[in-house]
C-alpha cells in the first residue's frame, strides 16, 4: 500500500531503534508502576502494619514516579519518533550516536529507579522536574539530559522528504527544535542564577522555563502520534497547509523563551509568569484544531 502511514514506516524493520525507544519508553512505565504500588502501600493503613518501612517511602518513590512517568517517559517516546525519522529520511549518521544516546537514556532511567536505595532521601517536589538530592539520581539525570542532547545533535540531520509523509516529518523535526529550546533554557536558568538560592527555590528556577517548554516538546509528539494513528485508521485530518501550521505554532512560539531572560532576573515573578502565559495560551491550539476537525 502506499498511503502515507505505510510510506513513512515501510522501513522500520530494517533498523531496530525506534523499537528499541519504545522498549525503553514502555520499561520506564513499568519501573513507575512499581513506585506507583509503594505510594499505594505507604498510604494505606492496614498495609503500613504489616510493612512499617513503607511509610517513610511515600516522597522518593513520588518523586521517582514522577520522573519516570512523565519525564522519561514522553523523553522515550519523543526519541522513538526522532529515530522514525532518521529510518524514513535516512540521514548521515554519526557513528555510534543513536546507541549512545540509548545507553543513556537507559542507564540514566535504571540510575533515577534504584537512587532510593542509597538512603539519602531528601527530598525536592520542584515543578516538572523533582528530585532526590543524592549522587545516584543526578548521575541519572544527567545521563538523560546527555541522551537528549546527543539525540537533538543527530536527529537535526534527519531532513524531512518531500513526498506525501513531509507533514510528519516536519512535526517531527520540530520537536527537535522545542526540545533543542528547553536545554538551552535549563542552562540559561542555571547559569543566571543568584549564587545564595538553595534547596527548593533553587531547583524550582533552575526547572521552571525549561519545564515549561518542554511542554511543547510532549504535546509536539502526541499531535504527530496521534496523525500517524489517524493515517493508520484512514481517519480524514485537515488539509496539509492546515496540518503544517498546527504543528508549526507550538513550537516557533517556544523560540521567543530568550526574551524573558533578558528583561527579567531569573527569579523575578514576572519572568515565571512569562512562561507559563507562554503555556496556557499557545500549548493547547494544535490539539483544539486537530480535535475539533
């Protein structure tokens, strides 16, 4: 067959990453569903008498089932699109990239699951991103921002075909572009930070812009998922004009996140304040118009 949906995967057999994305997509679902029964157990009486131990669990395992259900989670699955982009459009792959930017991703995941164990649980419910202050979760962190920045590198050489599939390719191609958007805003609040900021505060502004347009990066691969389902299903979706500018205005509105960081301190009201208006104004319009169509 060779409608659009056939013509973009016919040649995902012959490469396993996306599979191997969603492998590892589906495995940071499951370890969060682990966390997910402990945060049940630590909050049911009659199960805290039999186990004691779990009371104390309920923060960490918040915290780790946060992460891996949302974070990595849509990261994964973000990366399972990217490396169906790169199969289609047949890029020119920088050796060993897309296995470096798994094992990361991987060993990152695994890394944040099993931070609990060390017994340091100090725990920070920063928005978009919680963590646990020990050396095992931020090793593991930090492997998933370095998966992310080695899949932007390589994915950003996958140029869209111009054939009936351009459409998903260029959603696609733009998540690279938001996602691109958000590391660089992680550094940008990082780096301007006010020496003296510790503990809560600390990571709330080092996580709120990225976290925030990150945002886009999710609702980008759930618009493309959710064409390639209809395509798939022979579904009727907007013309392509229609369908480009849908996946087009998320993510051009992410590159205005600069300005705010040269108006405004980082831990000015205002500058938070200009990213989520960001959000709640631009983030939904994509689903609106493909959900209302």
């Amino acid at each position: 067959m060779n409608t659009p949906y056939h013509l973009f995967t016919r040649d995902l057999d012959l490469n396993p990453w996306p599979k191997r994305w969603l492998a590892l997509a589906v495995l940071a679902l499951g370890l969060a569903g682990v966390f997910s029964i402990i945060l049940v157990v630590s909050r049911t009486p009659q199960l805290i008498e039999m186990f004691p131990a779990f009371k104390e669990l309920f923060q960490v395992s918040l915290v780790v089932h946060v992460d891996l259900s949302v974070l990595v989670w849509f990261l994964a699955m973000t990366g399972m699109l990217w490396a169906m982009l790169q199969v289609h459009a047949r890029p020119a792959e920088i050796p060993f990239f897309n296995r470096c930017a798994w094992a990361c991703m991987l060993g990152g995941t695994l890394l944040m699951a099993i931070a609990p164990v060390t017994g340091e649980w100090e725990v920070i419910k920063s928005n978009y991103i919680p963590v646990l202050t020990n050396l095992v979760f931020f090793m593991g962190l930090g492997l998933v921002a370095a998966s992310v920045i080695i899949g932007i590198v390589q994915s950003s050489l996958a140029i869209p075909k111009r054939d009936e599939t351009f459409v998903i390719g260029w959603g696609i191609y733009l998540s690279i572009i938001s996602t691109a958007v958000a590391m660089m805003a992680f550094v940008a609040s990082y780096m301007t930070l006010p020496v003296t900021l510790q503990g809560q505060a600390f990571y709330e502004t080092v996580f709120w812009a990225g976290g925030h347009v990150l945002q886009f990066t999710y609702v980008q691969s759930m618009l493309v998922a959710w064409c390639l389902m209809a395509w798939a299903l022979g579904l009727r979706l907007p013309p392509n004009p229609i369908l480009m500018l849908m996946l087009f205005v998320g993510p051009f509105f992410t590159l205005i996140s600069f300005v705010p960081y040269l108006i405004f301190e980082v831990t000015d009201q205002q500058h938070m304040d200009f990213f989520t208006l960001q959000m709640n104004v631009v983030l939904g319009l994509g689903g609106i118009v493909l959900g209302a169509w």
